[in-house]
C-alpha cells in the first residue's frame, strides 16, 4: 500500500535527498526556498479562461480532531478558516487551472491521467476516496503526535481517513502552514500523489503551496478574490 509522508527539511537541509523506503515516501520541503506555483499567462494560447470552468464551494469539516490541545487546537482551526477561504476564492481555481508545470504545460505532474480542469473539479467536488459520500465537504479526521527526531511533519496513507501532525513541527507553523499542510494531504486522499520529494509541480505538492501563499497573503490581511 502505498504511504505518502511529508516531511520537512529545514532543519535537516544535508539530508534533503534522503531516502525512499519501502512503501514511504519522504517529502522534503525546503523552506529558503518557498515554492510559489507558476501559472499560465493570458496571454498563452494555452491560457483557459476560469469561467469557462464550474466551481462548486468546499465546506471544511472536522471530523474527528485528536491529541491537541487548546492552544494547538486554535491554530488548527484558523488553518480551516485559511484552507476554506483559499480554496474557494476565483484566484485558487485560476491558479489550479492555469498552473503550469516544470515543463511550462498546463498540467500537473502525476495527474492520474486527469487535466487541470479535472483536478480542480475533483478537488472541488470534496468525495475523498474513503468519503465518497460527502461532497461539497473537506473531512479532517487529524491526529497529533510528538516525535521529535523525525524529519515527518504529517503523514497519511490510502487506507486511512487520519492524517498524522507532528507536533515537532506544528507548534512552530503558522495557520497557513498548517493550511498548506492539510491541503497537500488531503489532495492525497482524493487519489493524487507525486513520484518523489522533489516532484514540486504535482497535485499535492502544488496545490500545498498555492494554498500556504495565499493563507499567508490572507492572514496579513489581504483580502482574497
Ligand atoms: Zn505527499
């Protein structure tokens, strides 16, 4: 089966090309360098325009939050508010439609076959491949933990709802951090994964990133259109 983690490298920058063990694979995100998705220019014959696109609208739904505590449970929440109000703003769906990959195509890398349009769409549509049943809605089910040697700072697989937050790292994020976080490993439970740490302009990866962006334009005050 397979299990995707995200780790994090800031702290362990000389192990960055670390290892894929079986069935594992480590994520390495290097925060020097903030990974900001491109997009295709209106200007590009590529370019589609995002009306041409429905949007349906996410409602984010905790569903079973474990082993936070107050404070830590106030910054989870305000990175729900950040994912939800990211995600259904006209700039996120211009952005995963338009986004363009490292090969400057419209397209995710290991898109399962699917276009932007699609991706966005099953995005949007909130049935987690374990939740069928529940669209419109993004459920959480989040389990903190603590391991404080570990370069993991969340990790889920195919065959579970939960999505594990190591504290180690969480305590120092911010909500749109967090934001990012929860939004790349909830990409993976819609079926979308990425071959390796490296693979920044896949689905998880890059819509993890458009998401941290914009939650932090947001939590400065800006105000997302
Ligand atoms: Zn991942």
């Amino acid at each position: 089966m397979k299990k995707w983690i995200l780790a994090c490298s800031f702290l362990f920058a000389t192990t960055a090309q670390c290892c894929v063990h079986s069935g594992h694979k480590e994520m390495m995100v290097d925060s020097n360098q903030i990974q900001v998705p491109k997009i295709i220019s209106t200007s590009d014959s590529q370019y589609l325009e995002p009306s041409t696109v429905l949007a349906s609208r996410l409602v984010v739904k905790a569903m079973d939050i474990k082993g936070f505590d107050a404070e830590s449970l106030k910054k989870l929440k305000s990175a729900f508010v950040v994912l939800e109000k990211v995600v259904n703003s006209a700039e996120f769906k211009n952005r995963v439609i338009n986004f363009k990959n490292n090969q400057n195509q419209r397209s995710f890398a290991s898109n399962n076959g699917y276009s932007n349009e699609q991706i966005f769409a099953t995005f949007m549509d909130g049935r987690e491949t374990l939740q069928p049943n529940t669209p419109g809605e993004m459920n959480y089910f989040v389990q903190l933990y603590y391991k404080r040697y570990s370069k993991v700072i969340g990790w889920t697989n195919g065959d579970i709802n939960t999505i594990n937050v190591n504290w180690k790292f969480f305590r120092n994020f911010k909500p749109s951090e967090v934001a990012g976080n929860l939004a790349h490993e909830w990409t993976h439970k819609l079926g979308f994964g990425h071959t390796s740490a490296a693979e920044h302009d896949s689905a998880p990866y890059a819509i993890g990133y458009i998401v941290r962006e914009m939650g932090e334009r947001y939590l400065k005050g800006e105000e997302l259109h």
